[in-house]
C-alpha cells in the first residue's frame, strides 16, 4: 500500500492556522524590511536637508556680522 500523504497525516484545522499563521509571519517580515529601507532612505534624505538648511542658516548668521 501506498504511505500517507502529508495532508492525511496532518490535522487539516491546525495544519491551516499554522500555515496561516507562517504566511503573516513572512508579510510581517516584508513589512518591516520595506519600512526599514524607507525609514532609512527619509533619514538620509533629512540629514542632507538639515545640512543644507544649517549652513544656510550659518552664511546668513555670518553675513550678518
């Protein structure tokens, strides 16, 4: 006789929570990978504002003098 499929084996309720389950882990996963990749592309896109904006800021306190 043939053995058991995996499904057979596997208790049909549980195993589709788990799987449900493993599927919000990975979309999870992605999520926070895209956010990070956001969070540091605005971050360096701010820093090189801020940057901007301060020695703007510095020449007009200098030129002030």
């Amino acid at each position: 006789s043939l053995p058991p499929s995996s499904s057979d084996s596997i208790d049909a309720p549980c195993f589709r929570s788990l799987a449900r389950r493993m599927v919000s882990l990975s979309a999870c996963a992605k999520f926070g990978a895209v956010s990070f990749v956001v969070g540091v592309v605005v971050g360096f896109t701010l820093k090189k504002r801020l940057r901007r904006w301060a020695a703007k800021l510095l020449k007009r306190i200098k030129d002030d003098e």
